[in-house]
C-alpha cells in the first residue's frame, strides 16, 4: 500500500502505468467515500499511525515562529530584490478582477477571506488534501458567483498558459476523486482563497489559493507580480477518461530538466549529482534533514519559510553560454504562469545571477526512471519530483505523480522584500508582521 515504509531496495515494481495501481474500492481508505473535506481532515489528524501527522506537527511549530526568509546560510543577503520602475504587470486588470471579488462576497465571506497585506495567513498554505490551517473560505463553500470571480481574478494575474496550469491541476484532482470516489475531498473546488490588503494599482496586495497539489501566493505593488512561493502537483498527472481526457501537466518541466542532464558533459553531470536514491522511501540514502514523507526530497515546501537551503550540484559558472541559457530556460517554464512582462522582469533578475544558479539532480538518466531536480539561486529555487503513491498504491515514485515547488529565496516570497522596501520608503510602520 502507498507509503510503506518496507525497505525500498526489496520493492520491484515494473509498471508506469497509474491504472495498475488503483486502490481497491473495497479498500477502508475509501470509506465512507461520501466524507467530507473537514470530517476528512480531522479524522487523518487524530491517526498517529498516518504518515503525515508528526509532519503536520512540525508544519505547524514552523508557522508559529516568525518569518525570515529562505535563505543557503541563515542570513539574507542584501540588495538582491528591488522594486522596478519600469515594472508593467497586469495590476490594472488585478485590480478590476479583485474588487468584483469584494463586489461578489457576502458580509461573511469578506469577513473570512480579507486579511491585512501582511497577515500572518500567507503562510498558511500547505498541499496536501488535509487541512492543516483552515484560513479563508474554500472554493467549494462559496456562492457560484464568488467562485466565479475568483476564477477570474486568477485569469487577470496568471499568464493565459499559467491559468490553463492551474486549471489542469485543478482537474486533475478531480480526476483523483474520481478515481478514488472521494469526490467530497478531491475536487476541482477543494481550495482556500486569502485575499491580503487593499487592491491598488501603485500600493501592495495580493492573494493566495491553497489546497491539493496547487498552492499560489500572489503579490503586487506599482507594476510588480510576484508569484512565490508556488507549488504544482498531480496524481497521475494526466487524465484519461472522461469529457478533460487528455489533459495533462508538468510535462513541460520534466522534459527540461532531463534534456538539460543530458546536455552535461559526464564530468559535469558527476558534479550535478548529488547524494540519494530516488527510489528511497524512508530518507535513508538522503542527506540529514534533507527528506520528509510528505516531500520526499523536496525542500521547499508548505511552512519551508525560514528553511537554510545551501546550494548543490553543479553552478552556472561551471557551464558554457548555451548552458547557462538553457538553465535560464527552465526557470522560464516553471515561471510561464506569471504574465509576460513580470516574467520578462523576472528572467532578468535570475539571470543577473547565473553564475550563482545551481543545478543538482538524483536518479538514473534515462526516458523511463523518475528523477529529481533543483534549480538554486539567489532569486530562485525551482524543484521537480517524482513521488510514490498516496492515493495511488505505488510504493515507489512514479513518473505520473509529480510535485513541483517555486522558492524566492531571500525573502522575495510573499513579495516580502519588495514590501520590506516599499514600507521604509514610505514610512510605514507595521503593527504585525509576517
């Protein structure tokens, strides 16, 4: 069953294909199939027998401290995020879009969903089904014409490739619970929306919507949208049946990161290389503190605010140009949801740093093993990795489920720096931080 922690080196499973690994219907994970999202949660997180309790645990011990920044040493390096005059984002259109949302909320919707610009709930996010912090209103419990604008907010502030993303992930969770039959718990509406400040083209806000596999923060002030951090997952990552058949996500961002592996000479890919299996499922060929059960390998996830990530693999001043560009190009595809000219903006800030920029991979190189691998740098940390099964029953990862997670590192998340900025210029004084 998904997530036995038996020994990894004694599991042989040939198959990629997530339909030979369907949970029996019959099984007791599924009942009551007709549960929902809340019953779920509290029933998950009073079993200490299931995995994720004690990480839920540290999750929270981690929201309560107070908000630093992703850092590689524990200190934030200075002069790294500035504000941009010459910033042309899609404020206007946010704004517009934002302002139908309050238009459209009931006195306790707003009452649930409106926060300070520097509330402490833009941290609250997490990815999986369970609820961890209940914070906002969730899609499925507001009225059709809030959701509506909702929808359309995140249509003004994504990029149109970046909103057909989210969309698909979306979908493809409702796909799972349809899989599953726990179509009360995985839904395309299974999602927490947090609106933050006053919507403003020239002063700072933003939103985030948070839940299964799809977590987005959203920031904007004068021009800037900073989108981060952000987390894309599915399980299976492609549909099948159905009137969504054929859709599919992250195949994009795990074609580049293994055509540019592939692109190393075999000197530099021993230097990319960094120590752990990916067929590991109980951190026992990882680093210390470099392996969860919920993340696997990936360190950048939910309540990671204040993580010390030191950079591996390989550096961009290890590389040629043509190198150093296709580095860049990955960066690209994971940042394709921000519109076109914050993505523009965006490229140019990690490209002021692509020397600094790492990439570091573990698993085989080849068209049929999973992988993982990360993108690192001052601006940036970008992650891709194959997991096992959680509600599929492949104990070991599979290219189908895939978790992909976008840090900005130095506290670039939130937007915080740029608001850090923005309120000693303006002399503001906050009377509750992040």
């Amino acid at each position: 069953m998904a997530n036995d922690l038996a020994s990894h080196n004694k599991i042989i499973e040939t198959s990629g294909n997530f339909r030979d690994y369907l949970i029996p219907l019959d099984h007791p994970r599924l009942h009551p199939s007709d549960r929902g999202a809340r019953t779920h949660s509290k029933e998950v997180l009073s079993n200490e027998s299931i995995f994720l309790v004690p990480v839920a645990r540290g999750w929270l011990e981690n929201y309560k401290k107070p908000y630093h920044g992703f850092t590689t040493d524990g200190n934030v390096r200075p002069d790294i995020w500035h504000a941009d005059n010459s910033a042309k984002g899609s404020t206007a259109e946010m704004v517009k879009a934002a302002e139908a949302v309050i238009e459209a909320a009931s006195e306790d919707e707003l009452d649930a969903i409106r926060y300070p610009v520097n509330a402490k709930e833009w941290r609250s996010w997490s990815n999986p089904e369970v609820i961890i912090v209940d914070s906002g209103v969730r899609l499925e419990d507001m009225s059709s014409s809030l959701r509506e604008a909702v929808h359309n907010l995140l249509k003004a502030s994504l990029s149109p490739e970046g909103y057909e993303k989210i969309w698909t992930a979306m979908l493809t969770n409702a796909f799972l619970g349809e899989l599953t039959t726990l179509r009360n718990v995985l839904t395309a509406d299974s999602y927490h929306f947090c609106l933050f400040g006053e919507p403003s083209e020239d002063g700072p806000w933003g939103f985030n919507l948070f839940g299964h596999h799809l977590c987005l923060n959203v920031f904007s002030l004068k021009g800037e949208v900073v989108i981060g951090p952000f987390f894309v997952g599915a399980e299976p990552n492609v549909i099948d049946e159905g009137p969504e058949k054929g859709r599919q996500v992250l195949v994009k961002e795990e074609a580049a990161g293994l055509a540019f592996m592939r692109s190393l000479s075999p000197d530099q890919q021993r230097k990319a290389t960094i120590k752990g299996d990916i067929n590991d499922i109980d951190g026992s060929t990882m680093e210390r503190g470099c392996w969860n059960p919920a993340d696997l390998r990936g360190l950048g996830g939910a309540h990671q605010d204040n993580r010390v990530v030191p950079c591996a693999g390989i550096a961009g001043s290890e590389l040629d140009a043509g190198q150093r560009k296709d580095l860049l190009g990955i960066v690209g595809i994971f940042s394709e949801i921000l519109p076109a000219a914050s993505k523009e903006l965006f490229l140019k800030r990690v490209e002021k740093y692509i020397e600094e920029t790492y990439f570091a991979w573990i698993g085989p190189v080849d068209d049929k093993t999973p992988f993982y691998y990360r993108v690192h740098s001052p601006i940036v940390m970008d992650e891709f990795d194959h997991h096992n099964g959680v509600w599929l029953a492949n104990a070991l990862p599979k290219k189908y489920h895939i978790h992909t997670i976008q840090r900005l590192p130095n506290r670039g998340d939130y937007g915080t720096a740029l608001y850090d900025e923005w309120r000693e210029r303006n002399g503001v004084t906050d009377s509750k931080k992040l």
